[in-house]
C-alpha cells in the first residue's frame, strides 16, 4: 500500500491528488537505487528522468513506468556528474525536443545528452556566487536559472537569462529573499540565520507555452512571463497568511541541516509566507501550496488562469518525500514500507 494519505478537509469543492502509474522498481542488477530523489523532468515522449542528488546520476523510465537505464555517472569527467557545491547540492534535468539537459552546479555548467543518455558535450555558465534552486532550457536554447545571490546586501531571488554560450544575459524578474541573514563579527560570517517559512521567490515553467510562473511568497499574487515576448501578467491569489504555530517551528527544527549544524540558526516571523510553491496543471491553471518542510504535508489551492480558487486540496507523501510536475504532470515521490523511495505519477481529480 502506497505510504501517502491522500485526503479532502476543506469545505466546498475538493480535489484529490490521485495515484495513476507507479514507476517501476530500479531493477537490483542495476547496482543502482534511489537515494536522494531531487528532480524529474517528462520529454516529449512521455519518459521520465530523476536526478538524484546523493547517487549523482539519472534515472531513466519510458512512457509505461518501465525503467529503462541509467544515465552518467559520479566524478569530474565528461559526462560525469557531481552535484556537490558549497550551496549544498545542485541539479536539474531539462528535456527539450530530443535533447536532455543537465545542469550540474557543482561543475556550473550544463552537460548535454541525447535521449538514451549518450553524452555529447558540456556548457559551462558564468554564475555569480550563490545558488541555484531551479534550471528551464528554452525552445530556442537558452537557459533560464532561478538564482539564490549571496553577495548583495540585501538577499535576492532572480530568473536570469542565459545565452547558448552561458554567457548572462539578463535578469528576467528578481524578487527580495527574506529566508536568511547573515551575523557578522567585523569581516567575518559567523552565522547563518534561517528565517523559516519567511517570504522569498518561487517558480515554474509550462514548456508547453513557454511560460514561466513566479511568486514572491509574501504577497497574495503570481506574475506570469512569456518568454517570448516578455509579457507580464499578475495574477491575484484567494489566499490568506496563517499564524506561524509551535508545531510549524517545531517541525522546522527537525530539519536535519539544522539539528546538526550549529553554524545555522533560526528565527521565525509571526505569520507564514502566503504560499511555498507554485505547480502549473498544464495550461489549465496552477497549485499553489504551503508544505510542512519535515514530514511534507502538503495544502493549498487550485486556481485557473484568472486566479480564480477552483479547489482546495491536501497532500502527504511523508519524511524525505516530495511532490513535483513536469510538462503538465504530478508525481509524488515517497518512501514505501521497506523505506526505500517509490514514484507515483498523479493526477488531480476534484473529490
């Protein structure tokens, strides 16, 4: 049975998250299984691909679930992945027609393979300093990174252009980042200080119609961007900021980056950001959702294009697990009852 609740509490019109295809187990002579799933990307044929932060590969299934292969391997060579840098691990796979592209930020570049993982070339990017929390390759070959900057005064989130070359280009939209702060003692960090469930920048991609989605979390909206034409649409949100409660700090603290690393402290604001994340549902609409960061519950809204709440669900993939979209389609990646990671494509269907 499938370690997930899936489950409606809210009054009027509800949805369930409901599970269609599992993907297959990564067979044991494979000498490879899932340990770290991080991010999944669907190409054009329906395949599946996860990037595996702690095995430092991708995992590979076709359009029925069947696993199919590995592709990379850990290490610093051609073709190999490392995943590893000191904004923690980074990486991130796009399908564009029958390319696959894999941002790996340890190396900061963007390792290109064909669609049986055949290893073609590399792209190194001129990142600044900082972080890398999302990676989009466009139909025309550009990439778009949605960039975490340490450096600035203030912390700032940004989706920045880059050309074929990796060379910048510009920033698309920035938004402020009020997750952390910085204690100094003279020239010197002395501490990190993580302000949970604060406001920041999140974002999406429909490859579809090339468009991106973002959100700074603090206020009660979404922008949507052309990529083509740069056109900006704000979209207004039926949400309301909650009280941060004990069991909200709580299961913050349980975050093993901070139990385990005095250099990090944590702080938190009254009231939680508006939302966490944004899912587009194909070119119907968007998820908008709060998620409880230990043991990943799930909540929140389904609006349409117009903004307008069409439905509230709720989701619970537990401990580790996690819930994501590619091309129009959800999974939920969870841990079964031997503990190991399965995947469930989803689909939402109203209650």
């Amino acid at each position: 049975m499938l370690f997930f609740i899936l489950a409606m509490v809210f009054s009027g019109q509800n949805y369930d998250l409901k599970p269609v295809k599992n993907l297959e187990a990564v067979p044991e002579d494979s000498g490879q299984f899932l340990q770290g799933p991080a991010s999944m990307e669907v190409d054009g044929r329906k395949h599946v691909y996860v990037v595996d932060w702690t095995a430092r590969i991708v995992f590979h299934w076709d359009q029925n679930g069947k696993f199919v292969n590995v592709i990379g391997k850990p290490g610093q060579g051609p073709g190999e992945f490392s995943f590893s840098s000191q904004g923690g691990p980074q990486g991130y796979l796009r399908a564009v027609g029958d390319l696959l592209y894999v941002f790996d930020g340890g190396k900061r570049a963007v390792l290109v393979f064909d669609q049986q993982g055949k290893y073609i070339e590399s792209q190194p990017i001129e990142l600044l300093a900082g972080r890398t929390n999302a990676f989009y390759a466009l139909d025309n070959g550009s990439f778009v990174f949605e960039n975490q900057n340490f450096m600035k005064q203030v912390p700032t989130r940004a989706l920045s252009l880059y050309g074929k070359d990796g060379k910048f280009v510009k920033d698309m939209i920035e938004m402020q980042d009020a997750t952390f702060e910085r204690e100094n003692d003279g020239n010197r960090v002395t501490a990190i200080v993580i302000k949970g469930y604060s406001s920041t920048m999140v974002s999406g991609f429909n490859p579809s119609n090339q468009e991106f989605i973002a959100g700074f979390t603090g206020e009660p909206n979404i922008t949507l961007l052309d990529a083509k034409s740069e056109k900006k649409t704000k979209i207004k949100l039926g949400l309301i900021q909650q009280d941060v409660t004990k069991e909200d700090k709580d299961e913050y603290n349980e975050l093993g980056f901070i139990k385990n690393n005095p250099f990090f402290k944590v702080k938190f604001p009254e009231k939680r950001s508006f939302y966490d994340g944004v899912i587009p549902v194909g070119e119907e609409g968007f998820l908008l959702y709060s998620v409880m960061p230990h043991t990943r519950r799930y909540s929140g809204i389904y609006v349409d294009r117009k903004g307008t709440t069409l439905g509230r669900f709720r989701f619970e993939c537990g401990e580790n697990g996690s819930l994501q979209s590619s091309n129009g389609k959800i999974f939920g990646i969870f841990l079964d009852e031997d503990d190991e990671f399965a995947i469930s494509e989803l689909v939402l269907t109203k209650k």
